[in-house]
C-alpha cells in the first residue's frame, strides 16, 4: 500500500492588497502556516509523501524570505518528503526562483522541475508535469502516455491547469485531456489549479486549496490522502480539512413579512468561530424599510468580530409604507424630502437608475433619523 498527501496551490506570499491591512499578515501567515498542517495531516493518515500540484507560491518572484521560510518549513517536518511542481504562478519561466530553491533544497523536497519520471519508491513512479510558462498553449500531460516504468510500478500523474472536453473546433490553450488517467495508464492523476476539490474520475482529482484564499468555492480549505494497494488497483481518497480560515457567502432571501433580524441572528456563524472567518452576506427578496435598516445596523455591530464582513444589498428590494415615513418625521421639511424621495423611487416614468438613487436616498435618511432617534 502507498500512501501520500495530494494539494496543490498554496500561494504562498499571496498579498491580498485587496484587504484590510491588518488582516493581510494574518492570511499570509496562515497560507505559510499551511505547509505544517498539511505535514501534521500526511503523519496522522500514514502518508510519508506530499505531493504540491502547482503555485506553490503565488508569484514568480517570491521574496528570498518566503522562499527560504517555506523550504526551511518543510526541512523542518522530515522524514515527509515534499514533491513540488511548477504551477502557472511559478512556472518554470521564473529562473530566478527555481535556480535559487536548487541552491537551498532540503533533501527531503524534491523539485519536479523536467518531465521525467522520477522513482517515490521502490514501486512508484511519478510522472510530473510542469508548467514550463504561464500559458503554455498545449497540454503539458502528453508525454505521461508514452512514458516507460518499470513493469508493475504505480503510476502517478502531477499536473496543473484546466481540463475541458476536446474537439474538432476546440479553441482552448493549456487544458489537460481530461482522460489523460486511462491513456496514460496511470493510476492517479494529482491535479492542481481549481481552488475547489473535484473528482473528474475515479482517478482524476483536483485537491482544491488548502487555505482558501477567495469566497468563490465556499467550502473548506482540503487536501486529498490517497492510497493505492498496487499497479491497476483503484485508489482510495479521502478529504482531510487543513485551513485554518474559512471564506463564507451566506445567501439570505427575504420576505417582506419576516424578520429579518432574526433570521439573520439565525443564519450567523457561532461566535467562537467569527475571528477566523471572512463572511460575505448576500441578501436578497424583498424587506421593510425598519427591517431593512435594523439588519444593516445588526452587521454593523458583530463585523468586528469577524476577520472580515462584506454585506451585498444589490438583489434586496426595498418597500416602504406610510408608516415608515413616520420614523423620520409626521411633517415638516424631512418628512417633505422623504415623501419626496419615495415617490420618486415609485415613479416608473423615470429610469431603473434614478429610483434606485431616490431608493438608497430614501433608506440613507431613514438610517439617519432612525440613529437619532436611539
């Protein structure tokens, strides 16, 4: 039985400018940090190999801190060997970090830098494919169909980038033959380059990121332990979570009849788990003017005690009624504007535009006086 632990983009030194600065230390930290939780994973489930399908750093040009910390990092967690491919964010075209990484390799990394195949064992030939650029413009896996292993040996394929269907008018650049498994005989395809895990096939799969760093997959960080008995035998996979962090999108549809607050409250992560979590909510449906503010005036108060907090009103569609028109005044020139505002955002003589800004108007003065009020 062979053992061994499939992950891919770490991006380690990712910057994530887009962020808060305070919290982008955090994240950097925790995508360094990953390479022990993953060393931690491979020793708890018998696996004494690590296979990093790609961008393994975030950039061609890692600084000589992050590279030297990240090597060191997995000296550090010997006997576990460490198999690194170059990705489309440290392809092959960054001399400078691959001659660098040869000058310091521990010798339990290894760097799949040449499509060869190189010996895990005394029965397991790995078969790398690595980026030679960004876009390479073919599929890098070809070679692995044709490659020649001893009789009996496990075949592994490790690649990164896109897989999609061929044919005769495919425009497509740099995408793997997503049958590449069966043609090349191997038993495992380790992929790389999809945030989010995927099983392709029954021996095709992407790990996913083991530390998310997007809310687009909106899952947990994982990595895949795989084991294979012997040559042709099926492997077995299971997930393992190693992020530290977790990127929600809370969909919330609302009805004007409910309560949006406690829905919300409802719908919330446990407090205990809201520092390491990067939350964005959508809502959507239709809400009150109160309740519509009173919700917007909940987020407000727990953001804090999130690492981060987006709220996206864009699909949440606002009613107001006389009654709410009382909360910013019974009369004079606020109720007058109020009024005003309202029956602009109901007048459909005028553009979508135009009533969306009376609308956001509208609901802006309403927070104000509302604030006032308490």
């Amino acid at each position: 039985m062979f053992s061994f632990l499939h992950s891919s983009d770490l991006h380690i030194g990712k910057r994530f400018g887009n962020l808060p600065e305070d919290l982008r230390g955090r994240l950097r930290e925790a995508r360094h940090g990953v390479i022990a939780r993953l060393a931690a994973a491979a020793r708890e489930h018998g696996a004494g190999v690590i296979l990093l399908a790609g961008d393994t750093f975030d950039t061609e040009t890692p600084t000589p801190a992050v590279l030297r910390q990240a090597l060191g990092e997995m000296a550090r967690n010997t006997p576990l060997r460490w198999v690194l491919l170059p990705g489309n964010h440290d392809s092959l075209l960054a001399d400078q970090l691959w001659s660098a990484a040869r000058g310091v390799v521990p010798d339990n990394v290894i760097l799949a830098t040449e499509a060869v195949p190189l010996p895990l064992g005394p029965d397991v030939i790995l078969l790398p494919a690595p980026c030679t650029t960004r876009r390479p413009g073919r599929d890098l896996t070809e070679w692995m169909t044709g490659a020649a292993t001893p009789d009996g040996a496990i075949r592994i394929g490790l690649a990164h980038g896109p897989i999609q269907e061929f044919s005769e008018d495919a425009t497509a650049t740099n995408v793997i033959a997503p049958n590449r498994a069966a043609l090349a005989g191997l038993d495992y395809m380790a992929l790389g380059d999809w945030h989010g895990s995927v099983a392709v096939d029954a021996r095709t799969y992407y790990s996913g990121a083991p530390e998310p760093d997007r809310f687009k997959h909106d899952r947990p960080g994982q990595a895949m332990v795989v084991s294979i008995a012997g040559q042709g035998a099926m492997p077995t996979t299971a997930a393992v979570t190693t992020a530290s962090f977790s990127w929600q999108t809370l969909h919330l549809p609302l009805l004007a009849s409910e309560d949006g607050v406690e829905v919300l409250k409802a719908a919330l992560p446990e407090p205990f788990a809201r520092r390491q979590t990067l939350l964005r909510i959508a809502l959507s449906g239709r809400a009150r003017l109160n309740g519509r503010t009173a919700m917007i005036s909940l987020l407000e108060q727990v953001a804090p005690e999130f690492a981060h907090l987006e709220i996206d009103t864009d699909l949440l569609g606002t009613d107001c009624e006389s009654d709410d028109l009382e909360t910013i005044d019974r009369a004079g020139a606020l109720r007058d504007a109020a009024d005003l505002l309202l029956a602009e955002s109901l007048d459909e003589a005028r553009s979508g535009d135009d009533r969306n800004v009376a609308r956001q108007a509208l609901i802006r003065l309403f927070s104000y006086c509302e604030a006032i009020d308490r």
